[in-house]
C-alpha cells in the first residue's frame, strides 16, 4: 500500500558519479544525458560534473578519475636492474684496464711491450679506463654538475682514446716508409715527443669545445612531462644543440680518419702490423656511430640513457 503514495520518478538519467562527466543527448530533453569516464589526466570529483577538470603538470589521475597523485618519477637508477647490470658492467671494464696497465708497468722493458709501443699503449688504456668510468655519471638522477661532466668526459675521454688510435695507425704507416730508402726519415716526425704533443693536441681540440658549450649553454637537468604523460622523466636537456652536435662530429671523423689511414695500411706485411685489427676495429665503431643517433632520438626515457652507456661499451671494446 506504502508504493501507491510514492511519487513517480521522472529522471531520464541516473546522476553521474565522481569520475564521469554529464554528455547531454542530442535531441532528447535537458534531463537526459550519458555518464563518459574523464580522460587520462583529468578527474572530477563532484557528482553530475558538467566537465572534467585536467590535472596540473605534475599530478596524474588515478584509474578511478576521481583524484590527482603525484607522477611517477622515472630515471635509471642505481637501484633498477639496468642500472645494476650497467654500473657493474662499467666496473668490471674499469678493473680490467687498470689490470692491463699493471701488467704493461711490470713488463714495459719487454719486447713484446715495446713493440706495442708501451706510451700509447698506457694513453689509450687510461683512456678506455675513463670511458669505463663516465658511464657513472649517466645512473642516478640528474644534477647540474653530473649532466655538464657526463657529456664533457664522454667527449674528451672518447677522443683521447680515437686519437691514441689515430697515431699509433700513424707510427704504424711510418714505419714501414721508414724501411725503404725513400723514406728513410719519416720516423723522426713520429718519436715518443711527437706522438704526445699529436694525441694531446687532438684532445685539446675537444676539450675547447666541451668548454665553449658548457660556458654558453650548458646541459641542465629537465623534468620533462611531455614525452611519457603518465610520468615525469628525469633527464639532462644538452642545452646547445650545435655544441653537442660538433663534440660527436669531432669524434665521428677522428674515427674515419683512423679508419681511412688504418685501411691504406691494412696489407703491410708484418707480424706486428696492427692497421688491419685498427681497420676492423673503426669499420665497427663508425656502424655503431651512424646507429647511434636514430636509436638516441626514439629511445623513451631511461633507455635513452641506457642506449648512451651501450655507445661507450660498443666504443671501448671496438
């Protein structure tokens, strides 16, 4: 008998719950309308919402799109499974050369250590040992002094090790011009003297660069909340696009020059000749250069940091 006393209910639609939005039906009465979820970012939390308001650049709606939180903060961590693999892969490869080093030291009035010929040797070891070690500078969140190092180190230790490369192709190719009786005197440009002031003026080179970038527009560290919006990733922004691109342009033809030398030099008969390991060895590093800069620009995140730490292994163990 209560249900006979009860009013009617004349509601079209049902009210919508935080979350949702009100989408009116065209052609049917005021009263009549759809409950849409919010979009990804956006909430409402009011019931009958008319819109849904977009969370601010940091916050992110949550599944039920009732409330912002805070964005996950992405950078390759120490603490993440790449990180460790790459921190004690870096680790590893730095050991290992000061390893070689100390065996070099040991034994730097043999033969065999001469015939390597022991100074560059001991420069292109430190070298490696310090592209090993830059790679550290690449894990953990960004700050303003690990964002101008990383890329500083990287360029500058990169080079002395290309350029210690370079000369030794050099030594090599003098050499056998030495021994015919044209020329006799192509050692004297390359003595021990030569070879230090060549390497060190190639890497000055690069150091003047990375100064000139980091003095003008140096790389700082950006939340950038753009490219994955659910997240903010955590990254160094290069600052000068051109300073960054002529500290890879400088590396990149270092390593075609030692590349082009290496190959003139690869058929000279002897036991010693180490233009054609030198050869296959840029061939190598210059396709990993050129493949480099496409899977830099597409990587997401903390693998585009990740794809920067591979360059440096690809590079030092070419």
């Amino acid at each position: 008998m209560d249900d006979l006393f009860q009013p009617p209910r004349s509601v079209c639609s049902e009210s919508c719950p935080p979350g949702t939005r009100q989408a009116t039906r065209k052609g049917f009465p005021v009263c009549c309308f759809d409950c849409l979820p919010c979009g990804d970012g956006e909430i409402s939390n009011t019931t009958d919402a008319i819109e849904c308001t977009v969370c601010p650049d940091e916050f992110w709606s949550i599944s039920n799109k009732d409330q912002c939180v805070l964005k996950e903060v992405e950078f390759l961590s120490y603490e993440d499974p790449l990180g460790i693999s790459l921190t004690t892969a870096s680790l590893l490869g730095a050991c290992f050369c000061a390893l070689v080093m100390v065996i070099f030291a040991l034994h730097h009035n043999t033969p065999i250590v001469h015939a390597n010929n022991s100074e560059l040797s001991f420069l292109l070891l430190l070298s490696l040992k310090l592209c090993f070690l830059c790679v550290l500078l690449f894990i953990g969140r960004p700050q303003l002094w690990t964002c101008q190092l990383r890329h500083a180190l990287f360029g500058i230790s990169f080079v002395l090790c290309i350029s210690s490369i370079l000369v030794k192709t050099m030594v090599v190719i003098a050499v056998f011009k030495s021994s015919r009786p044209e020329g006799k005197g192509a050692m004297k440009w390359f003595g021990a003297a030569q070879q230090r002031c060549t390497v060190l003026v190639l890497t000055a080179i690069q150091v003047v660069i990375c100064a000139v970038w980091l003095s003008t527009a140096s790389p700082t560290p950006n939340k950038n909340t753009q490219y994955i919006r659910s997240k903010i990733v955590y990254e160094c922004a290069i600052g000068s696009v051109a300073g960054f691109s002529m500290l890879l342009a400088y590396i990149g033809l270092l390593a075609a020059v030692s590349f082009l030398l290496a190959f003139l030099a690869r058929n000279r008969p002897d036991n010693f000749n180490e233009a054609k390991f030198i050869t296959f060895s840029m061939l190598i590093f210059c396709a990993v250069w050129i493949a480099f800069v496409p899977a830099y620009v597409s990587s997401p995140g903390k693998y585009a940091v990740a794809v920067e730490i591979f360059l440096h292994y690809f590079g030092v163990k070419r």
